[in-house]
C-alpha cells in the first residue's frame, strides 16, 4: 500500500455548505417519513448532523476532485455518493477510514474528517484493499466494521478519474 503523503483541506463556502445543508436535511426527513432505523448501532439522537456532515464530506470531495456531486437523497449503496467513489464522512482527524463489511469489494471508499466548514481528505481504499482482517474490530456497542488507518491510504491525488 502506498501511504499518504499528506491530506488535502478543503474549505466549504457558503453556498456549497447551504447545500449540503438542504441535503443533509432532506435525507434524514425522508428517513423519519419513510421509518427507517438508524443501522450500525447509531441511537438516532444525532442523525440531523450525520446526515449534514456526511452531505458536506462528500461536497468537500467534490470540489477537491472535480468530480459532480448529484446530491442524491434516499439512494443509498445505489451508486456512488461523488460520482462513482463512496465517501466516509468522519467527525475527528484522528479517526480511521471506516468500511462495513456489507459494503461492495469493487467500490472505492474515500476518506474525510472534519466538520462544516473545514474538511480533510486523507485518500482513499477499494473495499477489497479495505476489508483486511487485521482492520477488523468493534468501537463501543456498535457491529463490527473496518477501521482503516489513514498510513494505509492511496494519496487522494492517485484517485481513479481525479479531475485535478
């Protein structure tokens, strides 16, 4: 594996945080409408910010790669989340990129920490190079999932398709 050389910042504006904003909001009404559980041991207490902070990760991909965010709502695994890369939004720069084991070998896992307005981008996996039994383990009462360190990440800039 190569590591990471260094993570990209990407600051939001804020016309690209309203919309991940109105995103982000959109996803977790449709959730409560359509009575969908929160999934992987989450509480729900805090799915507003999820769900905001994961819509503005994948727009802080977006901008750091070129590539076109569809602010997509309820379409889940269905596609990628910024073009065909999934994107694993992260609240703290010392947390790992996490990968569940139900999520596809073949797609390419993106790493972001951070909050609204200020974001990292460690670099990125295929779920395949993700799934390593040794990045294998539960946090808390949650399922168990892999944690990929960030030292085991592709340089963002070697993304697949990366529009510089």
């Amino acid at each position: 594996m190569v590591a990471t050389v260094g993570a990209i910042t990407v600051e939001l504006g804020l016309g690209e945080t309203w919309q991940a904003v109105m995103v982000g909001a959109m996803r977790h009404i449709k959730a409560l409408r359509s009575g969908l559980p929160d999934r992987h041991g989450f509480d729900g207490a805090d799915g507003w910010t999820i769900h905001i902070e994961g819509a503005a990760g994948e727009v802080a991909v977006a901008k750091a790669t070129g590539r076109y965010w569809g602010a997509t709502v309820n379409t889940f695994k269905a596609g990628g989340d910024v073009g065909e890369v999934q994107v694993r939004t992260r609240s703290r720069h010392d947390y790992e990129l996490l990968v569940r084991p139900d999520d596809r070998d073949a797609d390419i896992y993106v790493h972001v920490t951070g909050r609204v307005p200020s974001f990292r981008i460690h670099g990125w996996l295929s779920g395949t190079e993700a799934k390593r039994e040794e990045y294998l383990r539960a946090h808390g009462a949650r399922p168990l999932a892999y944690f990929v360190p960030t030292d085991a990440l592709h340089p963002i800039e070697t993304l697949p398709g990366r529009v510089p």
